[in-house]
C-alpha cells in the first residue's frame, strides 16, 4: 500500500492545498494512505472504494472525506468527473488565522461515521462549482489567490457541513464551543500522551464528569469511549506508517500489558494487529 505525502513545496508560497481532477489522476494508485486531509466531490463515476473500514458506493452526488493516516482502495471504482481537494489540517489554521480550525467540522471528525455522504439536488452543484473554482485558482494563480481561496474554501466547508446536518447526522451544527475543538484536536494529536479521562479533562481545564457529559452530549459515547475510539486510529497509523513491532506500539498508546491491547484492537477492527498490518501492506 502506497503511502502519500503532502508535497509542501508544489507551489513554492507556503500554500498548503491543492486539488485534483480525478478523471485525469494517476491510475497507478489504487490503494493508498494519504498523510493529509482530502474532500472529494464526485459529479460522475461509478464501483466502490473503501476508505478505512467502510465501503462507499461511487455514484454522482456524493461527497467523500479521508483523513490522515486512513487507508483507502480505489482499485474497484472510477471517476469521469470528480474534483479532490487535499490539504494539511494545520495549513487551514494559518490561512483562517483560528487554532483548530478543522476541528469546527463534524463530517470530518467522527471515526464512528462513514465518511461520505449526499448533500441535495440544490446543495451538491453548489458543492461542486466552488471545487472546480479552487482546482482552476491553484492552476491558473491570480494576485489575490490567497484570498480567493480563503473565502471559496471557507464556503465549501460551510456548505458541505450544512448538508452533513441535513441528512440528519447527529449534532450536525456547526462546531462554535472551544472547548470541543480543543478536545478534538487532542484527540487527534496528543492522545498517547494524555492517555485517560482524568488527564484530558485537566488539559481542558474542566471536570471529568463535565468531560464526560461533553462527550455525550456532542459524540455520543463515554469520554473513555471516545478515548478508546482515538487510541484506534493512531494504533491504524502506526501500524501502516512505522515499523515499530506490536508492543511498541500498544506502550506508546499506554496499554501496560500488549495482550489487552491486542484483544482492543481485535473488538474494533475484526483482526489482530500484525494480520491487520500484513493485510493492509501486502
């Protein structure tokens, strides 16, 4: 499986995005596993990928979400017309000068949801003609791009999120409480140090009951769920982008004894880490 990393230097400005027209990508590449975040607007194409776990049917309208470190197989599906944007998670905090600015967005910080969905008839061309426009910003740059793409990328996000709510997804608002982005952007990035409840909720500055009636209130789950669900993720990354041997890896994510975090994995995954490994790597 060919690991993918954002090329920081492509336009030279410190621009930390770009974008792509699936119908003219390099078909080599069938499975991967990209070190940044990508949006795919899918206008016309049809089979099925898989992104982590989950298999999602290509088929006009829908809009997919990859993040970090997720694998993804695209060897049994096509794109006649599909734009992809890719960028770095910390790249949106310097361009909308705000900390934890993907952390705002549900659909993209769920691991418990699929990561595609299908905004409405009016929604998704809006959806597509903004992709296009930042596609044809990143090609043919003009004097005031940074702008441009600021304000276009902000209204994709802000459109795309909307629909996310719409089809009914569970606290589908737009993310406005600080103290959730920050929760977020610890789990995502500091969960093998602050390995338990008691530890995140001293970082947040809050209780661990106030911790935890967060977490039900905005994902659904336990703080220790939610703990557990992220530990996951970076076990998937670290199996897939290092060579550290399973005991390792289960000590930097704080298990004491690597056979408790063998059967974790196994309850979340359906495999054990090394078969999980020589599976996704053959």
């Amino acid at each position: 499986m060919r690991k993918l990393k954002f090329d920081r230097n492509r336009y030279g400005n410190g621009l930390l995005i770009d974008a792509a027209d699936m119908s003219t990508f390099d078909g080599s590449i069938v499975e991967a596993v990209p070190d940044f975040h990508v949006i795919g607007i899918i206008e016309a194409g049809g089979g099925n990928m898989r992104i982590g776990d989950h298999r999602v049917k290509v088929q006009p309208g829908t809009v997919i979400t990859i993040t970090p470190g997720m694998p993804v197989d695209l060897s049994a599906c096509w794109f006649d017309r599909a734009t992809w944007i890719f960028f770095e998670a910390g790249f949106l905090d310097i361009l909308f000068e705000e900390p934890h600015f993907t952390y705002k967005f549900n659909f993209f910080n769920d691991p418990g949801t699929a990561p595609a969905f299908r905004p409405g008839k009016r929604s998704f061309p809006a959806c597509a003609d903004l992709a296009r426009e930042i596609l044809m910003e990143l090609r043919e740059p003009s004097g005031d791009g940074e702008q441009f793409l600021r304000a276009a990328l902000q209204l994709l996000l802000v459109r795309l999120q909307r629909a996310h709510a719409q089809k009914g997804n569970r606290d589908g608002g737009l993310i406005t409480d600080a103290r959730i982005q920050r929760l977020r952007f610890l789990l995502a990035t500091r969960v093998t140090e602050l390995r338990t409840v008691e530890a995140i909720a001293e970082e947040l500055g809050i209780s661990r009951g106030h911790l935890h009636t967060l977490a039900q209130r905005h994902f659904g789950r336990s703080a220790k769920q939610l703990i557990e669900d992220h530990r996951m993720v970076h076990a998937r990354r670290a199996l897939l982008f290092t060579d550290a041997d399973v005991a390792t890896i289960a000590y930097d994510l704080g298990y004491t004894d690597p056979s408790n975090f063998a059967r974790s994995f196994r309850r979340h995954m359906g495999l054990a880490p090394a078969a999980y490994r020589a599976k996704a790597t053959k």
